[in-house]
C-alpha cells in the first residue's frame, strides 16, 4: 500500500521549482543590468567608472557572505523555498564574474539534485507561476533600491548635520577663549553667553545626526526586508550586528574625545571658578 502523504512535501518541492526557475531568470537580467551599468559608468566618466566599481566590489564580497550558507547541511534541512530561490538568484547573478559564486551554484545545483529531483534549468515549473514569482522579485528589488536610497540620504544628511555640529563647536571655542581675554566684562559675558548657545546647538545637531545613522526602526525594517527577500537570518543578524558597530560615523569617536577634552577644559578656564577653588 503506497504511504500517503499530507501534500506538504509536494507543495514545498512545488514552490522550490517554481523560485529556482524564476530565480534563474532574476538573476540574468541582474547580471546584464550590472554589466550595462559599469559600461554607463567608464563612458561618463573615470570618477564614476571607480565609484561603481567600488560598490559593484561591496556587492560581491556581500554575495559572498550568503552564499556561505549553501555549504552547510544544517542550512539546507531547514531552508525555505524562498532562501533556496534566493541563494540560486545569488550564485547565477555572479557565476560570470566570481569563481566562488560558481562553485556555490555547482552546490547548490547538487542539493537541488539530490532532495529534491530538480534540475535547476529545467525545473518544470508552470510558466504563469514563474512570472508571477518573477513579478514579486521585481517588487522586492524595487523596494530594496527604495531603501537604499533612503538610507543614502539619511547618512548624507547625518553627516551634514555632524559637520554642522563640529563648526559651532569650533566656534564656541573661540568665543570661550575671546571671554578670557576680553577685559570689557559685557563683552566677557556676550561671548560667554555666544559660547554656550553654539555649544547647545552643536548638541541638537550632533544628536539629530546620530539619530540618522542609528536608527533601530530602519534597521528593524531592513532586517524585516531582507528575512522576507529569504535571505537567512543569520546572515541577516550579521548585517545588522556590521550596521551597528558602524552605526556612529567615524568622526564620532574623534569629536567624541574632543568633547571630553574641552570639558575638562571649560572646568578650569573660567575666570570665576578659577578663583574659587571648586575643581581643585
């Protein structure tokens, strides 16, 4: 008597030929993309022409890290079609360009073979099926390319901000230093009173520039973004764990000292507490 099934493993086997043959296509579109936007690049410009290489360059070693996942056992028992239609998306998108994208697609093809019965060139998916799966990739990368953007922004902003706070700050210095060596006490005061109000300023700039570059709720939504794409979570952990420990500009810890040591500077430049006594 043939042992019967819930349909369970017929569905997900189903979906995993179905994202497999659209993640193949996906990902020849992407690579040609790729290759017409480097050409765009060296035409318009030298400039250019490194700045894309350089994100074509962070692309990779970013393809890279995912890919790691299809060698793991452990991985491929627990993988959803989707993670599996992503990482093949991946490994095609790159093969042409990075020995390490193919051998991760000979893996993955294997795995495929293996559990599955599936050749990824000829998975025997329904045509409407696959344009439809082609169609929420496009979505997805859409709205991928959004967030980018937008994150580009934020911390194009956050650094104008953060250099906005670093110019009061300088010039606060100044009015503090003019104060001691003003003799005119109205003057004295107006340039303390100058001093403390560039310093405040500086303070709101600063805070509303590290509010940009670390936002949870951004990197919550890309977080959610990226696990939906099906994209491991380990992988995606990690991404945020990088977003994190680089989430404060690196001005930060320079200006970070600076503040520290001009207030223990501002504790024992000022004429009055100098002469009493209270940070001895």
């Amino acid at each position: 008597m043939a042992e019967e099934t819930d349909g369970i493993e017929e569905a997900f086997e189903g979906q995993v030929r179905i994202l497999v043959t659209a993640a193949g296509q996906v990902a020849e579109r992407l690579a040609r993309a790729r290759e017409q936007a480097l050409q765009r690049a060296q035409a318009h410009s030298e400039q250019q022409a490194r700045e894309m290489q350089s994100r074509l360059e962070a692309e990779r070693r970013a393809a890279r890290a995912e890919l790691a996942s299809v060698y793991r056992t452990d991985w491929w028992d627990r993988a959803t079609p989707e993670q599996i239609g992503h990482a093949y998306q991946v490994a095609r998108a790159w093969a042409h360009e990075d020995f390490g994208a193919v051998k991760a697609e000979q893996r993955i093809r294997a795995e495929l073979r293996s559990r599955y019965g599936i050749e990824a060139d000829n998975a025997g998916a329904a045509p409407a099926d696959v344009q439809a799966a082609i169609e929420r990739a496009d979505r997805d990368r859409a709205q991928a390319d959004a967030e980018r953007r937008r994150e580009q922004a934020e911390r194009a902003e956050a650094q104008r901000l953060l250099r906005d706070a670093g110019h009061e700050e300088r010039r606060a210095d100044d009015a503090r230093a003019a104060a001691q060596h003003e003799p005119d006490p109205a003057e004295r005061l107006r340039a303390v009173a100058e001093a403390e109000q560039r310093e405040a300023t500086a303070s709101y700039l600063r805070a509303d520039g590290r509010a940009l570059y670390d936002s949870a709720e951004r990197r919550q939504t890309t977080a959610h973004h990226l696990e939906a794409k099906g994209i491991d979570r380990e992988v995606v952990a990690a991404k945020i764990r990088s977003d994190v420990s680089q989430g404060r500009p690196a001005t930060e810890a320079v200006q970070a000292t600076s503040r520290t040591t001009k207030a223990r500077k501002a504790r024992t430049r000022g004429p009055q507490r100098q002469r009493s006594g209270l940070d001895r």
